[in-house]
C-alpha cells in the first residue's frame, strides 16, 4: 500500500511540470560561486562564497571598491553603489569564514581569483563584509489589464479569503545539522478562481497546495510573477527579467513570455560589463529561442570593440565567439583587431581551449582584410604564430595575393567571390569612415534648416578599394544629415521620413567589378551602436522618429552618426 501511494504521487502531472521547472530553474552552486545574503533586497546582502561544498562569509577587513566591482562582475550586476561594514543582515553563515584579507585589483572576473590569505585563514569573528549593489534597473511596464479591475490586484496583496497554498521552495547550498539541504521557504495565498485559468497550477482540479521549486535568485521575482495573474500588470527589470522570462515560458503565459522577450531589446544596451547580454545568449540557446538569441549576437556584433574590453570577454563561450566572427555585421576598427581579439581570448584562455578548436576560431578571421601593412607584421607580433604557422602562412598567403592581384586574377585561381573571407566586415577606422558629431533630439517639431551648422555636413576622401593596388586611387564622398523637408529640398532629394543620411561620391571611377555597400551607424550618446541602415541610392532613412523603431532604444534620442564606406568586389 505504501509503495502504491508514493507511485501515485510520483505520477502526479504536477509533479512532473515541477520537476521540469526544477530543472530549468534552480542552481545548484558550485565552487567559487558568490551571493549576498540575509536580505530580502536582491541588491544588497551579506557576502558569502562557496567553497569545498559549503557557503561561507567574507570578511570586510581591507574591503574597498575594487573588491565590491570584482563581486558585482560576478554576481552580474552592473556596478557596487557602497560598501556598507555595519550594517546587519543577521548572523554569519554557521560554516567557516572562508575569505579574509581580499584585495582585488577590480580587473578580475571572479572573487577567489583576487589576492587573499588562504581559504580559511582569518583573524576574523564573523564580521562580515556586506554590500549595496547599484543594478542599475530602469523599469519597463507591461500592461495587458484591458478590461480588468484594479481591484483584482488589491484582493491578491490583501489575501483575504484566499483557498489555495503556493509553496516556494529554494536551496540556499548550505546543510543543515542532520545534513540535509537548507531550503529557504515562502508561502503565496492566492485563489482558485484566479489560478484556475493557468493549467499548470490544476487549480480546478481540487488541489489546494502546490509546491513550486526556484533558484534562491528567482525566488523574490515569483511574488510580482503571480500578481501579473490577477492583474495582467508587471514592472520588468534587468535584474528580473530573465527570471520573469523563465517562469512565462514554463508556467505556459505564452503572451508574457514573448513581451518579456521584446523588452530584451530595449535592457540590453543597459549593461556596460556585458555579463548580462552572454547570460541572456546562454538561455537562449538553451531553450531554443532563436529571435533572442539572434538579438544577442546582433548587439554584440554591432558593439564588438566595447565587448572585446569588457569583464565577459574572457569569459565567451567557444559558440559564442565563433557565432560573432562569422557576421559580416561584425564592427570593429578593421580586421586586424579582430585577429588581435581572438587571439587575446585563446591566450586568456589557455590550456582549457584544444588546438583544433583554436584553429578553427583562427580560421574565421578574413585574412585578405588585414591591411596589407599589418599582415607585415603578424609573424613577428602574434603570439600563436608559432603554434599555428601552418595555417597562419597559408592565410596570409592568400591575403597578399588579395592585395597585389586584380579580381579577375584571383577567381582564375579558384578564390570564388562566395568565399566568406573575402567579404568586409564593417570597418571603422580611417579612412573608411567618418562621424558627423551632431547629438540631436528628434522630433516632428523641427521644420527650420540649420545651414550654417557645419556638423551636419563633411567632405572625405577614401581609396576606391581597400586593396593594396588601389592605394593612390582617391574616392571623394560628401556626407550630410538632412533634418527636414527643406534641407532635403535643398539638395534635390525627396525624403519620406527624418532624418535621412546622404553619401554622395564626388569623383567617378570607372570600376565596374566594384561596388559600394556603405552604411550609417547611430550611436547612442558614444556609447553603443543602436542602428545600422544601408544606403540606397546614396540615401540611408534613419529609424530615430516616433514613426520607428530602433533596434535597441537611446534615450531621448541623443545620436551620432558614423558614415562607414565598404568597398566590395562585385
């Protein structure tokens, strides 16, 4: 009878959705994890590390700044507000006192790799460091409360006459006395009638508990999640919107789950150390959401060089580094800071990554790219020329040939004009392109010229080609930033929209195996690339106004404007 009714429970079908929902979301630590504890605040705490299977406190002694930016990296936030020494989350973890001593340089990706007296080794009595960590959260508001009362969100914060339990359970790592798992638990009183609308919970059905399993970093979001049941109201945050994505998709809101995902858009452009956007990749290829993973990769493509100087960029996954290096969208200075690039990861990375997959990553670089004066100096300056020679010379060979041969000449000796590395990148160094530093706020409101302001408008000068035969033979362009319909009227063009780039050449060759794929990158503010349009006809509409949207927001829309050349063979 008694293997009979735990069969029965076992088979139960909310067992099994919590089981799966176990899986998606609950972290077991592992070794050099670190939290902040003892708060319901998920922005401050107290904080512990895990090491040799159990969670232990840091001391403050010595805690500085640098020290709370190597914890924040860690933890994924975006950067540490102050350092608080007194004020108190409760008793120490029961364990031991792991770290004392920590002197960080702020450069490192993870606390234990910082300088400290041993693990253990302390003068310390439990008096722990704690931390108030600046998330930098702007809030995004959904609202699908159409026709619902507000007073549908009061009887779920009142709980009066409430009939069904919602147990929320999440490991902490630690162990108690008797050795089993510390659980931390929190009970949510909600209402049949309520739930009933979600199959997961089997409201319905007569069950009136249920118990639900999160990760302790998901756990003070479930609260927010359950009201937006009553409610159809939700604030999203970038600390909670993974999580709030998490539990849309497995709790079946199908049309929470995809607006959470259109707000990635707008949240990713808010983490300058780019932890968040790799995370936000990895749970994207995990459970298969193609757009948003496109959306990562895109973003970190459109702002490599800002990712190749981040706290994550050591950190890319093998899939991730080789996804943004085959991105023709890719921008960076040219194509040998992108060799430069990859090569600083796989060093950074050492003996962890095997030499065929170094070679492979090596082999997406366009080598006949590089700049004929920089492929120069490879062999003497790349630290895996060595390793990889073969391959190195047998690119590099190719490159010359690029730069020295006409395009008939080299698809005669098979160099197929299909062939990837022949294809540039967006390159942003001179003299491919150009900014016209004119920050402006949009708005219909703006109908008078400004012809005098020299900054909408520049002349520049680049070769016809990037390879080295064409090096002495100059292209003249003109760029200018048309604001409205006088200014394009001036100029003899219609404009649909505003405001639109114009790239005009000033000088004709004739080439005819060559064309010109030139873009216009809005940059926010001179901090991220949020926009690139081609140019069409020597036009390029730029998606700034209230009638458009960009693909990740600036606020008050504040722009640069970057015009880049791409010469390309045809």
């Amino acid at each position: 009878l008694v293997s009979y009714i735990i069969a029965l429970e076992l088979w139960r079908p909310e067992t099994l959705t919590l089981l799966s929902l176990h899986a998606v979301l609950n972290h077991e630590p592992r070794e050099g994890d670190v939290r902040l504890f003892g708060s319901k605040n998920v922005s401050e705490g107290r904080v512990e590390i895990y090491h040799d299977g159990k969670w232990g406190t840091v001391c403050d002694d010595n805690w500085d700044m640098a020290d709370a930016r190597v914890l924040c990296r860690q933890l994924n936030f975006p950067g540490a507000r102050s350092i608080v020494t007194g004020k108190d989350y409760g008793q120490g973890a029961p364990g031991p006192i792991w770290l004392d001593d920590v002197n960080c340089k702020g450069t490192e990706t993870h606390l234990f790799t910082c300088e400290f007296k041993g693990w253990g080794e302390t003068d310390c009595t439990h008096k722990v460091c704690s931390i108030n960590v600046d998330i930098n959260d702007s809030t995004h508001s959904l609202d699908h409360s159409i026709g619902l009362s507000d007073f549908l969100g009061q009887i779920f914060d009142d709980g009066n006459d409430c009939d069904f339990l919602i147990i929320v359970q999440s490991p902490t790592g630690n162990k108690q006395e008797d050795g089993t798992p510390e659980i931390r638990q929190k009970t949510i009183c909600a209402h049949k009638m309520i739930l009933s609308q979600i199959p997961f919970f089997n409201a319905s059905v007569g069950i009136s508990t249920i118990t639900v399993n999160l990760s302790l970093t998901c756990q003070p979001h479930f609260t927010s999640f359950i009201r937006y049941i009553y409610t159809r109201k939700m604030d999203v945050t970038l600390s909670s919107a993974l999580c709030l994505h998490q539990m849309a998709s497995n709790f079946g809101l199908k049309q929470l789950m995809e607006d959470i995902g259109r707000l990635f858009s707008k949240i990713l452009p808010e983490d300058s150390t780019f932890h968040n956007q790799v995370s936000f990749y990895k749970y994207a290829v995990e459970t298969k959401d193609l757009v948003l993973e496109e959306n990562c990769v895109q973003y970190m493509a459109w702002n490599y060089q800002n990712l190749t100087r981040s706290p994550a960029w050591s950190g890319l996954s093998v899939g991730l580094l080789r996804a943004l290096l085959t991105r023709s969208d890719l921008v960076a200075p040219d194509e040998y800071f992108v060799l430069q690039s990859v090569e600083r990861w796989i060093s950074e990375k050492g003996n962890s990554t095997d030499l065929e997959t170094q070679a492979d990553l090596l082999g997406r670089i366009r080598f006949p790219m590089i700049p004929a004066e920089k492929l120069y100096v490879i062999e003497s300056s790349s630290p895996l020329y060595s390793t990889h020679k073969t391959m190195y010379r047998d690119n590099m060979l190719k490159a010359f040939q690029f730069n020295v041969l006409l395009f008939s000449n080299l698809t005669k000796q098979k160099f197929g004009k299909e062939n990837i590395n022949y294809q540039p990148r967006i390159y942003t160094a001179e003299p491919w392109s150009i900014i016209l530093e004119l920050s402006i706020r949009t708005s219909s409101s703006q109908t008078h010229s400004r012809p005098n302001d020299k900054r909408q408008s520049k002349s520049f000068s680049t070769p016809v080609h990037n390879s080295l035969i064409f090096k002495d033979t100059v292209k003249r362009w003109q760029a200018n930033i048309l604001m409205n319909r006088q200014e394009c009227s001036n100029h003899g063009v219609r404009c649909e929209s505003f405001p639109v780039a114009k790239l005009t050449p000033q000088s004709y060759i004739s080439k005819s195996d060559i064309f010109f794929r030139n873009r216009v990158l809005l940059v926010c503010q001179g901090q991220y690339v949020c926009q690139i349009q081609d140019f069409k006809s020597n036009m390029a509409s730029i998606s700034a106004n209230a009638t458009q949207v960009l693909p990740y927001p600036c606020p008050d829309d504040q722009f640069t404007y970057q015009i880049v050349v791409t010469p390309e063979y045809v």
